[in-house]
C-alpha cells in the first residue's frame, strides 16, 4: 500500500472530526483557512485538497452540524465561511468519545504485540 492510500485511507474516517474540531477551536473559517490549519497541525501529513475538503464541508452542512455565509477573506477575496453550529458541537463531544475509546483499544493491541 503506498503513503498516498494510506493517509486517504486514515483521513476519510477521519475528516468530519478534523473539520468540526477546527471550526469549534479557531471559529468560523474559510475553506482554505480549515485546509491550511489541518495541515498544519498534522505537522504536512494531510494536505487536504478540494476534492476532499468541499464534499466533506457539504456533507457536514446538510447533516446541520456547520453553517455557511460568504464574506470576504485576509487576501480582499470573496470567500464562503464556515461555522459550527450547536448540533456540531455535540458531534463533536461525541466524536472525540468515540475516538478516545478507539485510541484504547488500539494501544492494548499495539502493547500486547510488543510483549509477544
């Protein structure tokens, strides 16, 4: 398998949670801005393109968990903004449960392959 399919792999159960935690961490946003932030805070792992990044924000947008309103950017530019909503926050908490308990159960079977 190669990095590329890897990391498509690990992001696409992933973004929703990356997206929302952003959005409810720095506040509204726009595309290029949550782009930016996850990359950044991935340390380059994930450079999110808009393919992937625009789908992800629609879908989060229909489920009601963000909303939208254009504005204008730093750079002078017309821009769409996101923002979480109060339903997203819940997600949020939710998500981050969910995925606190996925992270345990994983290190119990790294920690059990390394004493093997």
């Amino acid at each position: 398998m190669s990095t590329r399919e890897t990391k498509s792999d690990i992001l696409q159960g992933t973004l929703d949670l990356m997206v929302l935690r952003t959005l409810a961490t720095m506040g509204p946003q726009h595309g290029f801005g949550l782009a930016q932030r996850i990359q950044q805070i991935s340390g380059g792992a994930l450079d999110l393109n808009q393919g992937t990044l625009y789908p992800a924000l629609l879908r989060l947008e229909h489920r009601g968990w963000i909303r939208s309103q254009w504005g204008v950017s730093g750079n002078n530019r017309r821009a769409k903004f996101y923002e979480i909503t109060a339903a997203g926050r819940k997600q949020v908490e939710k998500e981050s449960a969910d995925w606190a308990r996925t992270v345990q159960i994983m290190d119990r079977f790294v920690r059990l392959a390394e004493t093997e």
